[in-house]
C-alpha cells in the first residue's frame, strides 16, 4: 500500500472540531475549553493528510519551576503503526528541552512502557476512579463554596503540593467549576481545596490539595452532591483513606497511571498534600 502524504503543523483553534472527534475517537473525556488552554498556555501539534484531515495531535504545557507537562497524544484509526506518535512525543520533548524544561507525563500502562524507553522514570502512582450516577455522598458540612477571598491562599497552596505557581491553569478551572468548586478550613485557615471542569462524558474533579485525607474527603463529597451526572477523580494511590472512602461511595477503580519524567527519578511538587491530579493531560 502506498504510504499517505502527511504535513504536521501547529494545531489551530479551527481544528479543534477534528480534535475533539480524535478524543471521541479514543474515548477520553476532553472538549474543545480543554483544547483552549494548549493552544492559550502551551503548545499543540497536530500531523494532517493531505486533503487537511486531522491525523495526530500533541500538546506541551510548560509551568515556571523548571518542568512542563506532555499531553494529548492521539492518532486516528487509519494512521496508526505508522511511528506517529513516537514522532510527536519526540516533538514535545525537544520543544520542552529548547526551553530548559523537564519533560513530565501521567502515562497508561501500555504508554508507560513506550516512555521507560525513551529515558522516562517512574514516580507517582495514580489511580482512576469513576462514579457513573449519582449517588448518596458522606459529608459533614465542613467544605463550603470557594470565594474571591480564598483565592490567594489556593493559590498557595497549590504551589507548595504541585511544585510551582499555575495561576493561569487554576482561574479557567475555576471558572469552569464554580457549581461545585470548594475550600475546608479551620480556625481561619484554609485547609484545602477542590477545583475541576465539565468533560465530554464526565465531570472532572482535580486538583484536590488537602493537608490530610479527611479534608480531601469532605471537599470530593462537597462536589460530588452538587454534580448529577458521571465523575471522574484521579487520586494518587498513597492516600489510601480517601481510596477507601471513594469505594464507599460508589467510585469503581477504572485504570492506573504512573507520573513518569525525563530522566529524573524525584518528581516536582508534593504528593502528601496532592491529594487528586488535574488530570492526566494537565498534571
């Protein structure tokens, strides 16, 4: 069979139609304000044919303290085992080393594999966790809506627990969970919080940083008896009282990821207080 001619490019805010059918494609949860904060905070690559139809995508996300995550690698049906994605991971890779950065990812078991042997090194285990319908959820009160007011002590505390300043990241999460986007404090300090964003399938809850696991408990209960629809959490497996209160509650264990990164065997950031990842794509 003759080999198909294909042009790989910038992604574009007129390709994410085509984009968002790869990611229905390959049934992940992502939709076009996803799509947005590459092409506004980062950078997406994309491989066409030759009648423009979209192939391949990746996508970089750089944060300030030395690191920046690798992403949304997809290839439609017809043009896999053609070393697509092996060509545009080693993209993202060199745009990410031109600029100083450690590259990082949250790969799948199959992808982990791929990853160990371009020099990626295991580090976090992470679990997926679903919840398909609404149900009845354990809180006791003590997580409440976030305010204007909590948003610099968030901030702060996100940046100790993921290991940088993502301010830009966190304000179009925020605006995309203000249903349900919530703090725990006690004696006047914030202990906690929980922000996340609609899906195409599912509602994403993440990040959730928490001083222990019963606050992160109280803030994914807050949450989730304010969303009706699917659930999708990403919980590092060291909390393993929050793993038990999300079975309790309904969650299914869907799949594992390993945080992985170039050549570095210590991640960035804090998994004590890093209760639940943005998600995969994101970190």
């Amino acid at each position: 069979m003759a080999s198909i001619e294909l042009t790989e490019t910038a992604l574009r805010a007129d390709d994410l139609d085509g984009a968002n059918a790869l990611v229905a494609e390959a049934g992940w949860n992502q939709n076009a304000a996803d799509w947005r904060i590459f092409l506004e905070l980062g950078r997406a690559f994309a491989v066409k044919d030759a009648g423009g139809r979209l192939a391949a995508t990746a996508a970089t996300l750089p944060y300030p303290s030395g690191f920046g995550w690798i992403s949304m690698v997809l290839v439609s049906g017809p043009f896999r085992r053609q070393g697509i994605a092996t060509r545009l991971l080693q993209r993202c890779i060199g745009a990410l080393r031109e600029a100083g950065m450690v590259p990082v990812l949250d790969a799948t078991p199959a992808g982990r594999e791929v990853y160990r042997l371009l020099g990626f090194r295991d580090g976090w285990a992470i679990t997926r966790w679903r919840r398909s319908n609404a149900t009845q959820v354990m809180k006791t009160g003590v997580a409440r809506l976030l305010g204007a007011g909590d948003w610099p002590a968030v901030l702060a505390l996100d940046a100790q627990a993921f290991g940088c300043d993502r301010g830009p990241l966190l304000e179009r999460l925020r605006t995309r969970s203000m249903q349900f986007a919530c703090v725990v404090e006690k004696d006047g300090r914030l202990r906690g919080f929980l922000l996340g964003r609609e899906g195409r399938v599912a509602t994403q809850l993440g990040p959730i940083v928490a001083e222990d696991e019963a606050a992160a408990a109280e803030l994914a209960g807050f949450a989730c008896a304010r969303i009706a629809g699917p659930v999708l959490l990403d919980a590092l497996d060291r909390h393993r009282a929050l793993a038990h209160w999300l079975a309790a509650q309904g969650f299914v264990d869907e799949r594992p990821y390993t945080r992985m990164a170039l050549g570095r065997d210590e991640l960035f950031g804090d998994p004590r207080r890093l209760a639940a990842i943005a998600g995969p794509e994101l970190g």
